[in-house]
C-alpha cells in the first residue's frame, strides 16, 4: 500500500508526539508521500513557533526524504466534489483538508490522518489513523 500523509500526523512526529520514522521505515519510504499544501501547512507553523530558524530546519528535513506530491491533478476532481459535497448538505469547510484528502483520492494512496471525522465525507476515501493515544 502507498500512503498520504495528513499535516497533522506530521506535525505530531516533528513535536516528538510520534514515531513516524520507524512507521515509514516498516512501510517503506517509498510508500509515504505527502501533499504540497501539507508543506505549506508546515512551514507555516514553522514560521509561526516560537523559534522559526530552527522549526523550519526541521520541516525541511523531514520533507527531504518524502515525495512531494503536486495539487494541480485534482483540479477537476476538486470542483466535482466541492458541488457534489455542498449540494449534499455536508460542505467541507476548510479548503486544504478537501484537496489534501482528493489527493490520496486521484492518486490512489490511503491518507493518513488523525483528523478521520474531517474527511468522512469524501466518497471512496480510504483513511488510516496511525496515532495512538496513551
């Protein structure tokens, strides 16, 4: 299986909340992908932290060793289903979360997310959580 990788689960491993490395090292790197908007979702927390030079710093090794995967093949997919979703009564209100959500869709990789609740609406969407409270 090949996956996508929500912010949110990146965000927990760069805080130390989660061992990610030894997750993509079982599933294979090759097989872990992430979003362009979860780069820009990164580097703007890291902008926003208390210490910008060195949060960026970790976002950019962790994304070095990922496959950044573009946005621009989902713009079809995306204006079908920002119409089907509304015309439905179950809007996706925060944009990056449907885009990132059609990108595993059209690519075809399972999304990672701890965030399930947020993409419940997206047909055919196959989601995973890999965080685990203790």
């Amino acid at each position: 299986m090949q996956y996508l990788l929500d912010t949110n689960i990146c965000v927990f491993f760069l805080r130390g909340k989660m061992q990610l490395d030894k997750i993509i090292i079982q599933k294979g790197l090759g097989n872990c992908f992430i979003s362009e908007l979860t780069v820009f979702e990164l580097k703007y927390g890291a902008q926003n932290s208390d210490n910008p030079e060195e949060s960026h710093q970790a976002v950019n090794n962790f994304i070095k060793g990922l496959t950044i995967i573009p946005i621009f093949g989902v713009v079809e997919k995306y204006a079908e289903m920002k119409v089907f979703l509304r015309r439905k009564g179950t809007p996706m209100h925060d944009e990056f979360d449907l885009i990132i959500g059609l990108t595993a869709l059209v690519n075809e990789l399972v999304l990672v997310t701890d965030n399930v609740k947020d993409f419940r609406y997206i047909p055919d969407l196959v989601i995973e959580n890999w965080f685990v409270r203790e």
